[in-house]
C-alpha cells in the first residue's frame, strides 16, 4: 500500500469503537490518518485514547463496554441510545465513510444502517467469527466493502467467503515498546526490584470488575500469606476510575500500586500476572511474561458461548499461538485456589517459568512485522479516495 495525501475537501469520517482495546486501536489509526491528511474530521464513538487522537466522542466507550448477553440487556438503554444517535447522523447527514472496530453486535447492526443510506463500510479488527457463528462471514459479505485484519489466519477466511480483506498487521507489535530491564521498571513505579511482583489485570469493563475483580483479590491475599514481601500492581484501564477498584481492595487489607500509564514498562515488571481474557493477554505475551488467564460469564451467556464456540482456547495470546501456552481457568474453575496455585508456581519453579516465557517468545514471529496502523491509515485513504 501507498502512502496517499487526499488534496480534496474536508472528509468525514465516522468511527465507532466500544471498548478500551478498540479506544487504542482507533487512536493510533486517527493519528496515522491526520498524519496522510489533516483535513480529515473523525467522529463517534470512542475512549479518552481517540479524544487525544482528535477524534470527537458523541458517545463515551466507557459506557459501551459490557459483554455477554445478560449484561448487554442490563445496559440496553445506554447502547441503544448510541444506535439511534448514529443512525440518526447516517441518515441524514452522512459521513464520507464509516470505520468499525470490532465490537460487532453493535456495529454490524450499524454497518447495515450505513449501507442502506449509501455510505462505505470499513471494517478495522475482525469480529471473531472464526471461533464462534461462522454463519455471520455471509452477513459481512452483504455489509462490509472492506475487511481488515490483524491475525494472518484471518485473511484466507474472509477471502475465501468473497469478502474483501487486507492482512495489515498486528497494531500492538508497534504498541508494545519496552526498553527497561524488570529491575529498572520495578524502581519506576517505586517497587523493590528485590522482591517479586505481581500484576493484577481485572479488565476494562464494568461488569468484568463486578464479576472478576473479588476473585483477583482473594488470589491476591493468598499469595500475600504464601510469599511474604510480595507486590501488587494493577493497571487502571480508561474505561474505569479508581472506586470501582479501591473499595474491594481496601476491603481486602490489600496493598495494592495502582497505574494509570506505562501499561508495558508494568508488564515487564511484573514476574507473574492475573489477567482477564482480551487484548491484554497479547500485550502481556509480546513483553514475555507469565500469567494466568481466567474468565467467568453469567451462567446463561456461558451455556450458550458454549454450544457456539468452535475453538479450543478464549486467550488470545494462546488462540495466535496456536496451542495452549498459559493456563486458562474459565467459569468454577477460576476460583482463588487455583489462580494462586498457578501464580505461585510461577514464582517457585524457575524451570516452568522458563520454559512458558520461550514459548511466549514464539507469539511475536507468529504476528508478522509492524507498521499495523500506518498501513490501515493508507489503507483507509485509499477507501476514501473510491467513495
């Protein structure tokens, strides 16, 4: 792809991102493209990320970001207030073209919105159709005029449904940027680089925090009466504010280093850590350090993410490797127990612990080169020249 300078008036360029990971996603593809044009207005729905990007946020992603069906119809009105807002727009003032990320419950319904009033549909991190509703890859054929994805294996299953599809990367290779040793990135947050460090990463939605954050804790306070002098850490995403944190922490007796930036120099670290499935399994993997995933949904959503789901593994991190490099501890399984059991072998077993940092080491070749978000902002300019 090109580099492409557009010399014609001002575009408009309606993004739509309902969660943290597409927040960044969609920052760094807002950069990019006011890099190739500055005349380009983005606008919709979006994170703290995309607002410093200069993207204008109608709507906050903050609000957005539930997943499982229960939660979605606890958050009906939120949601659908979104949808009507940007239908609204699409139909009657409608952009030069619209950006999907991910999220595809709500955008998939909008790209159909969009494609009835004669706007272009750009869609940016696959929906993750290959593991679950395979069906759907029919419904993005009628909706989407171009797919870009970011897994290798991706690409030849979008092609193979006749859907156009270009292969531009994985964003966070070039994200993921750590220069310090762990002894350095300890000193930085003001940890003892002497003592071992743990990272706690609840996630970046509400409902994860409510479901999945007492759990983290009470692992927390296990390893705390196993290995003395141990350290917490925890990164707040931006989708969150420290009282959704703090009181269960303090409830807890638990002394926790709370972050709010340097999401990578914390990883590296960190000797083990506790993550929720999503992106941050990935990022975690790409600086190579240990963890254990764990996951719970509503009991309705997981019977039936059961009988949908065609994969082995929900980490991401162990679906781009291909096998199951880190634990997954899903639903009953992820207890405080079981967490602690595996966090604590982490940090006793140098020989275990060794052999799952090579094997995370694997996940990087796995995702090709860089330069992710420039190719999608040439690739998107190139869309917009086509309108």
């Amino acid at each position: 792809m090109t580099a492409t300078v557009l010399q014609s008036a001002h575009r408009r360029i309606m993004i739509v991102a309902g969660e943290a990971s597409g927040d960044i996603y969609g920052a760094e593809l807002a950069r990019e493209a006011l890099k190739l044009d500055p005349h380009l207005s983005f606008f919709g729905i979006g994170g703290a990320r995309m607002r410093e990007a200069g993207v204008e946020t109608l709507v906050d992603s903050a609000d957005m970001a539930v997943v499982g069906l229960v939660e979605v119809l606890k958050h009906f009105d939120v949601i659908s207030s979104a949808f009507i807002t940007l239908k609204r727009i699409l139909l009657n003032d409608p952009p030069d073209i619209l950006v999907l990320i991910d999220y595809p419950g709500f955008n998939l319904r909008l790209a159909k919105v969009a494609r009835k009033s004669g706007v272009k549909v750009f869609y940016y991190i696959s929906p993750q159709i290959w593991a679950w509703r395979q069906g759907r890859v029919k419904k993005i054929a009628r909706l989407v005029n171009h797919m870009a994805v970011i897994l290798p294996f991706e690409l030849p299953f979008y092609q193979g449904a006749g859907v156009p599809a270009t292969f531009v990367g994985h964003p966070m290779l070039d994200l993921v940027k750590v220069e310090m040793n762990r002894a350095a990135a300890a000193t930085s947050f003001g940890l003892d680089p002497q003592q071992k460090i743990i990272g706690l990463f609840p996630g970046s939605r509400k409902n994860e925090i409510e479901r999945l954050l007492p759990v983290i804790v009470a692992a927390a306070g296990l390893l705390r009466d196993r290995f003395p002098g141990v350290q917490f850490v925890l990164p707040l995403a931006s989708t969150l504010r420290a009282d959704h944190i703090t009181p269960q922490l303090k409830a807890a007796g638990l002394n926790v280093t709370i972050t709010h930036e340097r999401i990578h120099d914390l990883i590296r670290a960190c000797d083990a850590v506790i993550s929720v499935s999503g992106t941050v399994t990935l990022e975690i993997a790409l600086v190579e350090t240990p963890m254990v995933i764990i996951y719970k949904l509503s009991p309705l959503t997981y019977q039936l993410a059961k009988r949908l789901v065609k994969i082995d593994n929900i980490g991401l991190c162990n679906i781009v490797a291909g096998e199951t490099v880190v634990q997954e501890l899903i639903q009953e399984q992820a207890n405080p127990v079981a967490i602690a059991a595996e966090i604590g072998r982490f940090l006793d077993d140098d020989a275990y612990t060794t052999a799952v940092r090579g094997r995370l080491a694997l996940i990087r070749q796995r995702l090709g080169g860089g330069g992710a978000s420039a190719n999608i902002a040439r690739l998107l300019l190139t869309e917009l020249e086509r309108t």
